[in-house]
C-alpha cells in the first residue's frame, strides 16, 4: 500500500475540519473525492502535504510505510508527494526554469543524487513542455505571473510531469478550464499514470473523470468519506446532486 | 576662535580643529571661489553643527555614538606608484568600461594624468586638477547646487573635502564605454573622508557611470561625498551606485541633480552591505519633458541602517518621475525611506510615481517609510505607495511542496523581491554581476572586503583583484 489515512482529525484555528478520516490509496490507483463546498477536501490536501496552520489533532498518514505527519513539506515533496494546487501561487521575479531547476536538484540531493546537468535540464523540459502543450516562452516567465487560469493549471502538471511524483494530489483541477484545458491537462496526468504511481483527484464535477478515469469515487460530506464506490457513483452523484448524501447515515 | 554653543561632541571640535590646522595645505584651492566656499562651510558649521535626531530630516537616522569617537580628519595625498590596472583587473565580460578610482578622498593617478582629455573629448580626472585647468566650468557649476540645507555634515563637506572626481561630457558626446569609479579606503585607523564631486552631461550627450564604494579592509571610517550633476538639454545618465562597505563605515552621500528639457536621468542604488549607509538625492527638474527614474535596493542585516532621502522636484511641466525603492531587512537592521515629490504650481501634466516595499524577516528588523507628496499645479497624475510585510507564506509553501528547502525556499522569495529593482540594470552584463551579488549577499557570502564588488562575478572567470597594501 503507498497511501494510509487512518482516523485523521484536522483543526484549523481550533476549528475541526476532518473528523475521522479514512483512505487508502494502492499504487497504480486513481482515486476520486467529490463532495460539495466546504466539506475538507482543500483540508485533505494540505494535510498530506504538510501546510502550516493545519493542526492534526490525532491521527495517522502512513505513506510509503512511515507516519509522515512530523515531516517538513519539503521533505514530504522529495519523497514523492506532490499537489496540483487549486490556486497555483504566482511568484513574480523567479522564472519557471530557474524553480524547476531549484526542485529537481533538491530532489536529487535528497536522494544522493548530482545535480542535473543542464543538457539533460533542457532536454526534459522541452519533452514535458510537449506533454501539456505549454508554449516555449512560458518557461521563461516569472512563476504563474499574469497566466491565464487555463495556464496556471497546465503549468502545474507540467511541473509534475518535471517532478514525477509517486504520490499526487488533484485539487480541484479542473476548475477555470475550458473543454480544451480541460483534456490537455486530463491527458497529461493520463501518460504520466502508471503502476509505480497514484493519484487522488479532487473535483466537484463528474466531467473531469470522463477524461482522468477513476478506480474509485469517494464522497466527502462533513469532514469524512460517506461513500465509496466505482466510477458509476460519479455519474450517480451528477444526476441526484450531493444533497441526498447529507442524509447518508455513515455508519449504516 | 570662540566656539559656539553647538560644538557638543569631539568630532565636531576635530572637525574645526582640522580646517584651522590644514587651511593651508590640504584644505587650500587652486580657485578662490572654492577656497571662499570652505571658509563659508566651515562658518556654517560652527553655527548648526553635526545633525543630530532633534532634525526632522534626520529623526530616524542616529549618528551621535559616531560623533563622540576619535578621527583622523581626511588624509595626505598618496603617492601614486602603482599602474591603476596593476593594482585591479577588470574581468567582467561584455562590460566595456573605463575605470577610475580614488584612494582615501584623493583621485588616484600619475601625476601628469590628474586630470585628462578621453579620445571621444570627456574630460575626467581630479576635482583639484579641474580647478586649475578648466577654472571657467568650475566658475559655472561648481558649488551652484549643493547647499548646507540645514545639514552641518553638508557645511563640513564644503570646508574640508580633500578632492573628488570630476566628469564633463561635451555637447553631443555620447559615450560607448561606461565610467566606473572605484572608491576605496584603506587607512588603518578612524578615518573620516570627506569628498566632491561634479558631473556635468553637455546637450544631447549620454554617460553611463557606475559609481563604487568599497571598503578594502575592516577598518571604521566616516564618508561623506557630495555630487552635483547637471544634465543639460536632452542629456541621458544612467547612474549606479553600488554600496559594499564593511559594518563599521558610516557613509553619508549627498547629491543634488539638476535636469534641463528632455534630460533623462536614470539612478539605481545598490545597498549590499555597511554600518551605516545614507543616500540623498534631490532632483530638480528645471525643464519641460524631462524624466528622473530612481530606483533603489538594500539587502542589510546585523545592525546595519540604510537611509534613502529622496527629494524630486517637479518644477517645469510636462516631466515625469518614478522612485522604486525595495529592501530587505533582517536580525536588527534598520532602514528609512523618506520620498518626497515636490510639484511647483506651474508644473503641469506633472506624471510623479513613487513606490516603496520592504520584507522584514525578523520582528527585530524596522523600516520607517515616508512617502511624501507636496502639489500645488492641478493638472497631474501623482500617486505613492509604500509596504512592509514578511515573506508571502502562500509562495513559500509552494516552493517547498515542490522539494525546495525553507531556507533556499526563502532565499529564492528575497532575491526574487530585489530582481524588480536590479532588473532595471540596462548593462547586462553589470546586470548579471548584480544579480550574482545579490545572491551570494543573501547567502551570506558576499566579500566585503578583498574584492571590489564587480569581480566577484561569474564563478568560471578568476578573480584577479588584488591590492598590495604595502605599497599603497
């Protein structure tokens, strides 16, 4: 297993969001969590991925065998967590080559490895630039400065094509793409799956999951998984609305 | 000679004690004008004194602990001994410069070369040499725009600068290669240096200057230098003041610059590193379809102070100003940034802009920010601005959920703040050394001392500065 979330509680500001929390994710999977506004989702992600500010109260994420809850969030991301963020942040004065030059090295420090030498830097960014049909002078702007929502989200697949992550977080995506975005990002995430990888998608649409499709769909409502199901619960969820799982009893 | 009552502190009695002593030889002129300007100067420093925090110019800027030390007031002339180009080699590629320099307050030459004639006509040289050769353009502007102002330190300046550099662009000149002046101190005791300087651009003629202040060795100093340059009709100067002094200097820089019609002026301070740094300029623009765009970073830590007075004064219609001025600020480092637009009645279709950001990385670290805006004219786009802030926590999490450390993570965001300023480096070559300087002082491995600022570059060329003290 790669991925364990065992009864996992969240706090923010003394707030709690995730109340119980279960989820485990297999390589190889896609898994799927939908819910409306509101319910963790964006809280899921954060605390995977080490945020300041969100306080596990008890708990346990298991990744790769290890309770990983201590870890800097640099240390998380070097060892293979990775996150399309919902509001990718845009960092005026440090151009995209400069970062990903600055990640994948950190990476490989982490891992005992030299440093990329700059042909080989090169030569993969053209081959991921390709993967996300991002455009040559992109790269040499300032990080997600003045791009538009469509390229922020394609930027953020390209950096995990740059990246490859063994474990990543989808959060929300799809949102601010047009149909178009909308499968050049879906395609990307597609080539880069395989059995040495998983993925969560967070969504609240049905759409993007025709295009990155699912092993399993997991629904949120109030801090926790309500329901699992295959990639039909999806379809279920898009035709009833979320309503009805407000009034799923959990535990039944 | 009966002091009066404002000579409290030692320096202030070394100070008149110094003229009395040397009017004779180091403090004596070649022209009476400037030999009645001393003596004016010193007249007006008996009367105010050294600045002190009771000044609302100098409120946020405390030099009393420096008052109350010990200083050898200015230097002999050395003796020039040593080719300038033997002494530091510059390597920085691309960069097409003539290097001038000036050693404890005096310019630094053979004695035949004091002051000379470049191949395109600019003259260059010592400000003492100019008087004697070309007394009809000091007549015309020397000592036409700095005033005492309120400010003792000014009043000093006057009645016992040693020397100072001297550059006069002729009419339509415009020059290829830039200018570089390296100032250097290299006394061994307390030292204050005081000097002088002129810059004169003829009509549509064009000058890059790049002027240095470095320390060479650890030892305190005090220095003052005050600049007046005149730009006349279309001139263009692009002017960078790189700032790389050890932590025991105080350096206080006065310049007073004034733009004729369609004059271009272009000023990017450089702060890395000093005790204590202070830069005015006061910019009058005295001609229609003039543009002053000044710009400014500092990088300082420990218990340094940076302080920016920055004065621009609207007085011809039509003209236009930008400041920028970006820092960052860590341990218990000070900085002030006092931004004055001044825009006279008749100035009008004034566009005036004026911005000021700063990041403190440590709840011990203080910035005083002023921006100021004075309009009388009714036609005008103005508009100021100033932050403080930390870190933008949002992007240093983005960096480390990519695997970048906390610490490369924050100094990537820094270097990143400062690039806005350095950026407007049109030389790109000097660009690239700044940007690596910027660097390696957020690293925390800036040389302040063994290397003059701009060879410290690109790390595939050899450094090849080097000054041997023993025969200076």
């Amino acid at each position: 297993m790669l991925l364990n979330i065992k009864d996992l509680h969240v706090s923010i500001h003394g707030k709690e969001i995730l109340k119980g929390f279960n989820l485990s994710v297999n390589y190889g999977e896609v898994h799927a969590i939908m819910g409306p506004n509101g319910t963790g989702k964006s809280t899921l992600a954060a605390a995977i991925t080490g945020r300041e500010g969100y306080e596990i109260t008890s708990g346990e994420i298991i990744y790769k065998g290890k309770n990983i809850i201590d870890l800097a969030p640099d240390v998380r991301a070097n060892e293979g967590i990775f996150l399309s963020f919902q509001y990718p942040v845009e960092i005026p004065g440090v151009s995209i080559t400069n970062f990903m030059r600055t990640a994948l090295n950190a990476k490989r420090e982490f891992m005992g490895e030299a440093p990329i030498p700059a042909g080989e830097f090169l030569k993969r960014m053209e081959e991921k630039k390709k993967l996300v049909d991002i455009q040559s002078k992109l790269t040499n702007r300032s990080v997600n400065e003045g791009f538009s929502g469509g390229e922020k989200k394609k930027n953020e697949i390209f950096q995990m094509a740059m990246l490859e992550p063994t474990f990543a977080v989808l959060d929300e995506t799809d949102s601010g793409l047009d149909i178009d975005a909308l499968k050049v990002v879906a395609n990307g995430v597609n080539a880069l799956r395989s059995e040495d990888n998983a993925f969560v998608v967070i969504t609240h649409y049905q759409r993007l999951l025709d295009y990155i499709v699912p092993d399993f769909v997991h629904v949120m409502y109030d801090g926790r998984i309500v329901k699992s199901g295959g990639k039909g619960l999806a379809l279920e969820l898009e035709e009833k609305g979320y309503d009805w799982i407000k009034d799923y009893d959990v535990n039944r | 000679m009966s002091l009066s009552n404002n000579m409290n502190y030692p320096l202030e009695l070394s100070l008149t004690k110094s003229y009395e002593e040397n009017r004779g030889n180091i403090y004596t002129s070649p022209h009476p004008s400037i030999s009645l300007a001393r003596k004016n100067g010193i007249e007006d420093f008996k009367k105010i004194g050294l600045p002190t925090t009771k000044l609302e110019k100098w409120r946020t800027t405390n030099l009393s602990d420096l008052y109350k030390k010990e200083f050898t007031i200015g230097d002999n002339k050395p003796v020039f001994n040593k080719e300038i180009n033997e002494i530091f080699h510059c390597n920085v590629h691309g960069f097409n410069t003539n290097v001038f320099a000036l050693l404890n307050g005096w310019y630094y030459s053979p004695e035949e070369e004091q002051i000379q004639e470049l191949d395109n006509g600019i003259i260059v040289g010592s400000i003492n040499a100019a008087q004697k050769k070309y007394p009809e353009l000091i007549d015309k502007y020397f000592n036409s725009l700095a005033k005492t102002d309120g400010n003792g330190l000014n009043a000093a300046n006057a009645a016992l600068f040693t020397d100072g550099f001297f550059i006069h662009v002729p009419d339509n000149v415009v020059s290829e290669k830039a200018i570089q002046l390296i100032k250097m101190v290299n006394r061994e005791n307390n030292t204050m240096i005081n000097t002088r300087n002129l810059i004169v651009l003829g009509k549509n003629s064009k000058l890059s200057f790049l002027h240095c202040d470095d320390s060479i060795n650890q030892q305190p100093g005090f220095l003052t230098t005050n600049t007046e340059i005149f730009l006349h009709e279309n001139a263009s100067l692009d002017l960078y003041k790189l700032q790389n002094l050890n932590n025991n200097t105080t350096l206080v820089n006065s310049s007073c610059v004034q733009q004729k019609s369609g004059s271009d002026l272009k000023i990017n301070v450089l702060t890395f590193n000093g005790g204590v740094i202070r830069n005015e300029f006061i910019v009058d623009l005295i001609g229609e379809n003039a543009n002053a765009d000044i710009s400014g970073m500092y990088l300082m830590d420990d218990n340094q102070h940076v302080d920016n007075q920055i004065k621009v004064i609207h007085s011809a219609p039509n003209c236009t100003s930008s400041e920028l001025f970006k820092g960052v600020l860590d341990d218990n480092a000070s900085g002030v940034f006092n931004g004055y637009i001044y825009v006279a009645r008749d100035a009008q279709k004034t566009l005036a802009f004026q911005r000021n950001a700063n990041i403190l990385m440590k709840s011990t670290a203080s910035i005083d920010t002023m921006p100021f805006l004075e309009i009388y004219a009714d036609d005008v786009k103005c508009s100021h601005g100033a932050t403080v802030g930390q870190l933008d926590n949002d992007a240093l999490f983005y960096l480390m959920q990519r695997g970048i450390s906390e610490s490369n993570a924050k100094l990537l965001l820094m270097y990143a703040f400062v690039t806005e300023v350095t950026n407007k480096i049109t030389i790109q070559p000097l660009q690239d050394s700044i940007d690596d300087m910027v660097k390696k002082r957020l690293r925390g491995d800036l040389s302040i001392c063994e290397k003059c600022v701009l060879h410290c570059s690109t790390p595939d060329i050899p450094v090849e500065f080097e000054i041997d003290m023993s025969k200076i």
